[in-house]
C-alpha cells in the first residue's frame, strides 16, 4: 500500500489531456486508496471530457474528476499520475511529480518518488486492481466497473494483448462489475455531433496497399479522431488504419492496426518523435504536432500538406505506407 507523510494532506491524481476509461477508473481506485491513508485526494485532467461515452462514465460511476488549472496544480501537496508520465505534460507548467503509475512504455524524463511502469500491461486498470487486492480495500461494484470497462477499452474488448496479469485482474472483476452501467455507458459512444466526422472520413478516406487514412481537419476534440480510427480499422483488408485531425493548434495523428506483428507505438515514435509527442502500444499510437513545429510553410489549414507531411512522414519510417505516398502525390494536382 502507498505510504504517505502526513504533511502531505492534499493529494491531486492527475490524467493527462482528455480523460479516457482507462485513466478514470485508475485515477478512482489510487483515489480509493488515498482516502483510506486517511487523505482526501481529488481528481483532475489537462484538457476536456470529449467523447460521450467518458462523460456517461463520469456520470454513471460518479467519478470526481475536475479539469485542474494551474492553481489547482500548485495547490496540490502531491500529485500523482495515473495513465501518463511527466513528459506526456510538456504544454502544462507541472510543479512537482511524486507517484507514476502507467502501462505506456517508459518515457521518464522527470524522476518521482514512486514509479511502477509496466508497458507489457493491457491497462493501468489491472496495474490498479492489483493495489486494491494488496491495500486489502473494499472493492465496490462502482469501482469494479470502472476497472473492468478501463481494462475492456484498452484491450480493444479484451481482443488486444492481454499478459497474464490483465487477465487475473479481468476474471477477478468480471463477477463484481454491474454489467447494466457498463452496457450504459457502452451505448454512449457516440454523439449526433461525432456522426458528421464518421461521414467526412468515408468521404475523405483513402485505401491503398492496406491502409486506410481520412485527414478530417479542424475537429472539436482528439476523441473524434480516435472514434473514426477504432471504427476503419474493423474494415476488410485494412491492416492500418490512420485518422488526422487539427485541434487549435496541433496536428493528431492517431494509428490503429490488425496486431500482427505491427508496432503502432513505435511507428509514431520512428515518424514524428523529433517533431512532436508520440508513443503508444502495439496495435495503437498517436502523434501530436505544435503548428511550429511543421515544416516552414506548412499551414495546418492546408488539408493536402498536412496529408503529404503525414504519410510522407510514414513511408519514410516504414515501407508499408510507401504505396499510399506515392497515390497522394499523384493526386496533388486535384
């Protein structure tokens, strides 16, 4: 069990960027067990509650995450992160990092007092079961949802890599979980908004050699992106499956695979870490891109320069983005 001093009596748990399911229940089971250290800690994200289906999770489960400002940032005696690691924040002014717990693979720039880092994990929500069964605390059936949904999202339904410790943390859950809010929040998938977006990508999409890409432009939030990519990838034949979108300033490239024998993090890494922050697991990965951090000239409003830079960027790391390189660039006189 995490041990704390008493000085520190105002822990905050953060989740990087937009909470997803995985980040929420993690971030509420440490709170779980922060609380019971005898802490009252807090919940807080860097950017917005995006896709309806986190929303109706925050909702159904009653999860208290706030979005947290600078102010909240210093006013924290301690800050934990859940789902994320320090350089994951590089546009937040962080002022301190003690407790790291994540499934992504190690990217520490910025050493903290507890670090547990297990990139062969499925979730951070079986990283998180694990302390709830070694604290000994109550698992309630609103946090053996949280758990078991943040573990079924990031294991793509449990059809990703799953070690053997994701899948004990599973079986263990399965039976404590209330299957109805996890059906609900399930059905919140998507929006009337998000719809329009599924419909600009089959529009926009390009199929070549494999894999598809839809460069949406301007989108509300980064979650767009991610529910058109989990969406192409179910198509027949698609090995990779890219979506891009502008949000503000920043370019996201977001990857999806079919899991044989592809690395999706790694591909984002080997394409766009010098210009941007990118990483992920095997079968999925994403890309963000400051506008100044393009190359000169590229205007983030130039829909065919962002998709030659973005492929361009692929087939440069991997051959297999080549065919679709060469198709865009035939194509850019249309």
């Amino acid at each position: 069990m995490l041990e704390l001093s008493s000085h520190s009596v105002s822990p905050l748990i953060l989740i990087y960027g937009n909470p997803d399911p995985d980040a929420l229940a993690s971030a509420l089971a440490l709170k779980t067990i922060l609380d019971k250290s005898g802490c009252t800690a807090s919940v807080g994200y860097t950017g917005v509650v995006g896709r309806p289906e986190n929303a109706s999770m925050i909702r159904h489960l009653h999860i208290p995450a706030r979005p947290a400002g600078d102010a909240v940032l210093r006013g924290a005696d301690l800050i934990a992160m859940v789902d994320a690691q320090p350089q994951f924040f590089a546009d937040v002014d962080l002022p301190r990092c003690d407790i790291v717990i994540d499934h992504h693979p190690m990217k520490m720039g910025r050493p903290a007092a507890l670090t547990d880092i297990r990139p062969n994990y499925a979730a951070t929500s079986s990283i998180m079961t694990e302390y709830m069964r070694a604290a000994g605390v109550k698992l309630t059936p609103r946090l053996a949802s949280a758990l078991y949904y943040g573990i079924k999202v990031d294991s793509r339904h449990f059809m990703g890599d799953l070690s053997p410790w994701d899948v004990e943390a599973i079986r263990w859950l399965r039976s404590k979980a209330d299957r109805d809010i996890v059906k609900r929040i399930e059905f919140s998938q998507f929006s009337d908004e998000a719809l329009e977006y599924f419909s600009m990508a089959l529009v926009r999409r390009r199929f070549v050699g494999g894999v598809i890409f839809a460069h949406l432009g301007p989108v509300p939030f980064t979650d767009v992106c991610v529910q058109v990519a989990d969406f192409l990838i179910r198509v027949e034949h698609v090995s990779w499956a890219l979506v891009t979108g502008v949000v503000g300033n920043t370019l996201v490239v977001v990857f999806r695979n079919d899991g044989m024998k592809k690395d999706a993090g790694k591909l984002a890494r080997d394409a766009f870490d010098r210009v941007g922050s990118a990483g992920g697991h095997k079968s999925m990965g994403r890309a963000e891109i400051n506008q100044s951090s393009l190359p000169e000239g590229l205007l983030l409003t130039d829909n065919r320069g962002v998709e030659r830079f973005v492929i361009g960027s692929l087939a440069d790391a991997d051959p297999a983005f080549k065919p679709l390189s060469r198709s865009i660039g035939k194509s850019r006189g249309r």
